[in-house]
C-alpha cells in the first residue's frame, strides 16, 4: 500500500517546474517591460537631445550670420572711419593753408596800411613845408605839423623814432617863431578902418562965409589955392570918403597877400585922403602916425628851418 505522505509529495513535485516557468516568465515580462520603459525613455531623451541640439545649431547659425553682419558692419565703419580721418586731415591741411594766407594777407595788409599812413605824413609835411615857405602861413604849417604827429604817433614802429624826434624838434621851432605878422597888421589895418570910417570933425571954410553971388557962383566953379589946406565940399568929402574905404581894401587885400610894396603904397593913399578929409589936429597926426607905424609893419614871418622830417622820410622811402 502506497504511502500517503509520499503521494502528497509527488504533485508538489510536478507544480513546482510550473511555478518557476510562470515566475522566470513573469520576470522575463517584467524585465522586458522595463527594458521597454527605458528603450522608450531613452528614444525620447534621445530626440528630445537631437532637438534640442537642432535648436542649438539653429542659434550657432544666427550668431554666426549676426556675426558675420557685425564684422562686415565693423569693416564698413572702419572703412568710413579711415575716410572720415582722411578727410579730417585734408581740412586740418587746408586750415593750415588758409591760416598762413590769411596771415599773409594780414600782413601785407598792415605793410599797405603803414606805407599808406606815411604816405600820408609825407603829404601833411610837405604841405606844411609849402604853406610856410612859399604862404608865409604859419599857423596853417603848425596845423599840417600836428596832424603829421599825430599820423606818425598812431605807427608802432621802433624804426621811426628819429623821425618823430625830427617832427618834435621842428614844431618846437615853429612854435617859437611867434604870431604870424600878417595876422597882426590885418588886425591894426582893421582897427584903423573903424577910427577913420566915422564922422570927420569939420571946421568953417572961407567959402561958408562967403557972398551969396560967390556962393551960387561956387556951385558952378571952385577955384581954390592948394596951399590954402581948406577941407573939401560935401560931394567931395563922400568921394574921398569912398576913396579912402577903397585903399583900405586895397591895403587889405596887399596885406592877404603879403605884398609888402602894394600894402604900403595903399596905405600912402590912405594917409593922403586922411589929410584931405580931416582938419589939421592931433586926432589927424595920432591917425597918420598909425599909418605910417603900420606900412612899416612886416608881412612875412622869419622863417624857421623846415624840411628835415619830409627829407629824412623821403630817403627812407627811397632805400625801401
């Protein structure tokens, strides 16, 4: 008779082959699961890897085309910053160039300007120079002196210091030379036109006093001596009266002109009509002594030496 424990034994024995089928299959689905599981993770990782370094080639692209318009932009600045600096140089030359004729024309400017400033002291000199010596007219050349100073003042110019000391040693002379004196006998020539242009002092005559046929006969002849020194008739006296205004003009006109031998014979004619209308007294001599005093009178100034600055600045013209 069989043994049961021995019976029991032998189905356990056949399951259990089949139990570690189904747990080696189970482990092998599970293992294959898995491996599934990370083959699938690892194609997304994958992909997402191979876009992501799409995406990075993407932007190396960009960067390198960016790049690229960078440096081609760098080029073309530098390009424009090599024009621009040689453009900058090209003004800064022609600056330079305007500044040196510039200078040049300031210069001959100033030359032109000093040259035409002595000019113009040459031309004030020498009319100064004629004004005295062939006018006699000082007060003119002292006028004509200072505006030439005055000229030769405004030139800072070293080399011109012996002409102004010149200038300055002959306005002195011709301030020391006094009044011009024919300024002074026109002055006593009109003095003396006022004292004898008024009223004559009158005295009687014989021929007030005489008849009256002699009278009447009077308005038709006059026969008087010429030794008699009687003063002459009213028609007369207006003649001589308008004579003597004439020869102070004349005399006036001489002493303009300083025509000493006019100016006295004027006056000669003057103190022969003052004897004609005047009666014999002191008033007549004191007049006729005026009259004589002032046809001795000098018309023309004593000269003083002139010349030496418009010389000097006429061989310094010449030698430049």
């Amino acid at each position: 008779m069989a043994d049961p424990a021995s019976s029991v034994s032998t189905p356990r024995r056949a399951i259990t082959p089949w139990l570690l089928v189904v747990a080696l299959t189970g482990a092998l689905g599970v293992g294959a699961w898995q491996w599934q599981v990370r083959e699938s993770r690892r194609e997304a990782e994958a992909a997402e890897s191979q876009s992501r370094l799409a995406a990075l080639e993407a932007r190396l692209d960009a960067l390198r085309l960016a790049q690229r318009g960078q440096q081609g932009r760098l080029q073309h600045a530098d390009a424009t910053n090599r024009v621009l600096r040689d453009e900058l140089l090209a003004l800064g030359e022609r600056a330079a160039l305007l500044e040196d004729t510039l200078a040049r024309l300031a210069q001959r400017e100033a030359a032109g300007l000093h040259a035409l400033r002595l000019d113009e002291v040459e031309l004030l000199l020498a009319a100064g120079v004629h004004r005295a010596q062939l006018m006699g007219d000082l007060d003119g050349a002292r006028r004509a002196y200072a505006l030439a100073a005055g000229v030769l003042d405004g030139l800072a110019d070293p080399a011109l210091t012996d002409l102004r000391q010149t200038l300055a040693h002959e306005r002195a002379s011709l301030d020391a030379a006094g009044a011009d004196p024919r300024t002074q006998a026109l002055a006593e020539l009109t003095a003396l036109g006022r004292r004898v242009s008024g009223p004559v002092p009158m005295s009687a005559s014989p021929a007030d006093t005489a008849p009256g046929w002699q009278r009447l006969l009077g308005t038709l002849v006059d026969v008087r001596p010429s030794a008699t020194g009687t003063l002459p008739r009213e028609v007369d006296r207006a003649a001589w009266q308008a004579a003597l205004q004439l020869e102070l003009g004349l005399a006036r006109a001489a002493a303009e002109r300083r025509d000493a031998t006019a100016f006295r014979g004027a006056l000669a004619r003057v103190g022969q009509a003052l004897r004609t209308l005047w009666p014999a007294s002191a008033a007549r001599e004191r007049q006729l002594a005026r009259v004589q005093a002032l046809s001795m009178h000098a018309l023309s100034p004593t000269l003083p030496a002139l010349g030496t600055t418009l010389q000097q600045l006429r061989q310094r013209h010449g030698s430049r």
